[in-house]
C-alpha cells in the first residue's frame, strides 16, 4: 500500500452544510489520515477508550486501512467527546499546524454518517431531546421521580433504551428555571434595573433538573448590577450531535441563535451556566450553521459565539473592570475541592469559577483537573457505564484528597457523576458566591468592616 501523507486530504470539512461531509468516501480518507497519525504519535493514549482500541487494533492489522468497519465504529464509540485530545494535540488548526487535526470533530461526523446510513436508534432519539423529555417529566415531577427509583422500571428501561439500571438520574424539579425566572421578571424580557447587560444561558439541564443553580446565578448578576434578559432556550444541541442526530442538532441550534442574537446586537454578553452548553455556542455553532443558502443565520452565530462567556468568566471579566462585588457575610472557610470540567478546560478561560471563590475571605480552592467520566449521556449507556465510573476514578480520589467539606464544579452532569461515585453534595462556584453573599449562607460569618470603610480590592 502506499504511504499515508498527513497533510489534510480533499475530503476535509467539519461543516455539515457541506455535501462532502456525508461523502463516505470522503470521510474514509479522513479517517486512514487521522488514525494514522494518532497511531504515531500515541499522546492521547489516556483520555477515553477510543485510542487504546484504536492502538491495539492497528497493531494486529498493521495498516489502518485493514481495519474492520466493526473496529472502525468501536473507537468511534469509545470517544465521549471530552475533547481534551484536542486541547493536547500539537496537530491542530487551533494551533496553526499544517495537518488541521480534530479527532473529535472526525468522529462526530463518522457518527452522523453511520446514524444517516443506519437510522437512529430509540435510545439516541431519546437522549438528543433533552426538551421533550423535560417538559413531559416536569408536568408530574413526583411521579417521574419515583419511577426513576423503583428497580423493576430500572430494568425495563435497561431492557428498552439501554440506559444502565444503576446510573444515578437526575431529579427533575418544578417549577422549572425558566418559569422561576418569568415570576421574578414579572414577565418581561429582561429585569427593569442593571448597568451591566447580560442574558442569561440557563441550559435545559438546569432548567428541568437543577434550578437552583439557575436562581443562585440570576441572584448573583443582580447582586452585581447586571441587567438581566431572560429570554427562553432550548438544548444547546450537544446531546443531538453526540447521538449522530444532525438535523436536530443544527435545529437547535437555529432556535438558540435566532433567540440569542437580538440580545447581542443590542450589546448583550450571554452568559452560560454550563461549560459544554457555552462551548456549543461558542465553537459549535459557527459550523453548524455555516449554511451558504442562509448567510445571515451564518453571521448571527459568529455574534453569539464572540458574544458567549461562561458564567464564571462574565463574572471575572466583571471583577477586572472593578464591578464585581466582594461584600461576602459568610464563608465555607478552608479547603473547597474544585474540579475543573473538561469543556471548560477545552474553551482555555481559565478556572474562573475557582478565582471568584477564592476572593471570599478563608476560601483556599483545591484544583482537580482531572475527567469525572459522566461525559453527557456516555455514562448512561448501559455499554459505557461501568466503564465511566472508572475513567472518573482519578477526579473522584483528587476531591477526596481535598479534605474539603466544600465540593464544587461547573458541571451538573459532573456533580451527579460525584454523587453517584462517592455520595457528596457538588456546588456550582455560583452558588457557592450566592450563600457566601448571605449572613446565613454558611455556618461561618465574615468579619464585617467598620461602616464607612472600604471592603476588599476590586
């Protein structure tokens, strides 16, 4: 056979708008190109399953171009999108190499094909739509939550859907963030007061499962004199595009922009709870709907996307310009574990969720840069699932060596992950800001200064 070259071949394009990217054989020649080179270079070898399957299966065939369509889709499989190859590789465009690496990116668009050639099974159908699965479980909560705990449901969706019998779910709450949000707007758009303007990015995690992180968030930008909108939001579209379900997916997307762009004209930050949803908008969005027929869609989310920040880093951005305020009342004091999510360590922001705690007085943040396994709805297959927990072993011991009674992350899925491995509370940094701005937020008081004097340095 001949040599594989690593420069980029013709059938190169991460753009789903473009008819060579479900061009089969324009993906394979992507792909020998790609496994060839990781298989050389081999620094990825820790981050999921897909590489080490990858490495072992090359070694046997001895050119990745014998490589069984069976093999093919097993390291397909074995990547959950962590990304954090990407964020390692010294091959990428990012980087301005020659060879424009992206593994992930590969391996989403194998899948969409593979999901096009072969249809889309009722699991992934299911866990695209984060949304309809909400909005119906929301309506009776208690009901969805007790038969997300009764074993002999737990074994019929095992035996349907594939979604493990054991895997901690998610409560799903009511009333919902976004009607929470509507109350305290008094259904505006946006809040009457605020020098600082921003929209806030709720996620449809935290929409249907974990509100309070939404309310700790809107609580905070008002704290800190932000004008607030409001404006309601599907699923970012991550759980589509891990699934292979690409028209979903760009829908999706669509929605969000079209919401979100109004705001951003008028000079509007979006500000998002959570790091995979904030790197969908800001990464995602601008090949998703690279769609030359609707060139103005097009520009719209190139502005969303420059206009995106993660919450904690909107709020960082706002103690740089000396409007982020630090009149904490209360404190966790000590050690607080802070385990860094990997599509936050993927955006290089930095860990502003972990700065801002450490402006409270006695806070001394302990960092975890490590994977927590859960990894969207990777970890509720019941294929992936015990695997998952042992990926997140490293990140679970990292937060106990902490010592901390505090354990937070950005991430819910993170938290959940935490909960399910080793039965502790996670807290998003913002919530953790919301109770420390509250005389009763935790069991230890911030010595106040004396009225009339100044409080710690923006």
């Amino acid at each position: 056979m001949a040599e594989i070259r690593y420069a980029p071949t013709d059938g190169l394009t991460s753009n789903p708008n473009d008819p060579k990217y479900w061009d089969r054989s324009a993906l394979d020649k992507e792909i020998h190109r790609t496994f060839d080179l990781c298989n050389g270079c081999r620094m990825c070898f820790k981050y999921c399953q897909a590489f080490p399957t990858l490495f072992d299966a090359v070694e046997q065939a001895g050119d990745v171009r014998r490589l069984p369509k069976a093999t093919v889709d097993r390291v397909i499989d074995g990547c959950f999108q962590c990304k954090l190859c990407y964020t390692t590789c010294p091959y990428t465009e990012k980087d301005g190499h020659e060879f424009k690496l992206d593994f992930p990116r590969l391996v989403l668009r194998a899948n969409a094909i593979r999901r096009r050639e072969q249809g889309l099974p009722l699991r992934e159908k299911l866990l695209a739509d984060p949304d309809r699965v909400g909005a119906i479980a929301t309506k009776t909560p208690a009901l969805a939550n007790w038969a997300n705990r009764q074993p002999v449901h737990r074994v019929l969706m095992e035996k349907l859907l594939g979604v493990h019998r054991d895997k901690l779910l998610q409560r799903f709450e009511s009333p919902t963030l976004e009607d929470w949000l509507t109350e305290q707007t008094s259904g505006a758009a946006e809040t009457a007061t605020g020098t600082h303007p921003v929209v806030l990015f709720g996620t449809c995690f935290v929409n249907y499962n974990n509100p309070e992180i939404g309310r700790a968030a809107f609580r905070v930008l008002q704290h800190n004199d932000c004008k607030i909108a409001c404006p309601s939001n599907n699923c970012c579209g991550m759980p589509a595009l891990d699934g292979g379900d690409m028209p979903l997916a760009i829908a999706q997307a669509r929605a969000n922009v079209e919401r979100l762009v109004p705001w951003v004209e008028r000079g509007y930050k979006v500000a998002v709870v959570n790091p995979t949803c904030s790197l969908m908008l800001r990464s995602e969005y601008p090949d998703l709907l690279d769609d030359p027929k609707r060139e103005t869609l097009a520009v719209a989310a190139k502005k969303v996307a420059a206009a995106t920040r993660d919450l904690g880093e909107f709020l960082f951005e706002l103690r740089q310009t000396g409007h982020f305020k630090e009149d904490f009342k209360s404190t966790p004091a000590g050690p607080v574990a802070y385990h860094a999510p990997c599509h936050l360590r993927t955006q290089s922001v930095g860990f502003r969720g972990r700065d801002l705690m450490r402006r409270i007085p006695q806070v001394q943040p302990t960092l975890v840069a490590e994977c927590c396994g859960h990894d969207g709805t990777w970890a509720m297959k019941v294929e992936h699932f015990e695997q998952s927990i042992e990926n997140g072993r490293k990140a679970f011991d990292g937060m106990k060596e902490a010592a901390a009674e505090t354990w937070t992350t950005e991430c819910p899925l993170a938290a959940l992950q935490f909960r399910q491995a080793c039965n502790r509370e996670v807290l998003h940094p913002v919530q953790v800001l919301d109770r420390a701005y509250r005389a009763d937020g935790f069991p230890t008081p911030v010595p106040q200064a004396p009225t009339g004097s100044k409080g710690g340095d923006a």
